[in-house]
C-alpha cells in the first residue's frame, strides 16, 4: 500500500507518515485513521541504507517506534515476517 493510495481513497484525511518508510504501509486503522507499518518491511528498509541487522533494530526501536507524535501517531505492527540477517 502506498501514500498515494491512502489518499486518494480517504481523501480529506490527514495522515501522519513516517518519511522514508512508504514500502513498509501495510494498511490504515479506519477507527483512528493511522497509518500501518510493517516493522519488519521498516528494519529491512534501514537495512539497506547499509545498517547491519543489529543496528538497524536498534536504529528503528530507539528512533522510529518510540517516538510519540501526537494521536495521529503511526501504529507499528509486530508482523511475523522473518528478516534475512546478514
């Protein structure tokens, strides 16, 4: 699912995105109008800017998923996708 999707099928709707993480949108909350992301798809995405496994897990619970931006504030699913680690 893509921004472009979002909004042009919720339009009118203000979405909070997390730059870099479109490929990682797995859905939207209709009930709150979040976005969903993929954590999975969103360490792959920072794996490949070079980060190894470890600091890309790291990056993303320090950085991305602990950050509190109001109620509009993207929800993170636990998915069970399995990440090539090297």
């Amino acid at each position: 699912m893509r921004i472009d999707y979002l909004t042009e099928n919720f339009e009118g709707e203000d979405f909070l995105v997390a730059d870099g993480f479109d490929d990682a949108i797995i859905g939207v909350d209709e009930n709150s109008m979040r976005i969903i992301y993929s954590v999975t798809k969103s360490i792959e995405i920072l794996m490949k800017e070079n980060m190894t496994y470890e600091e890309a897990n790291e990056y993303f619970y320090f950085n991305v998923s602990g950050s509190y931006v109001g109620d509009k504030t993207p929800i993170w699913c636990y998915d069970n996708c399995l990440i090539n680690q090297n």
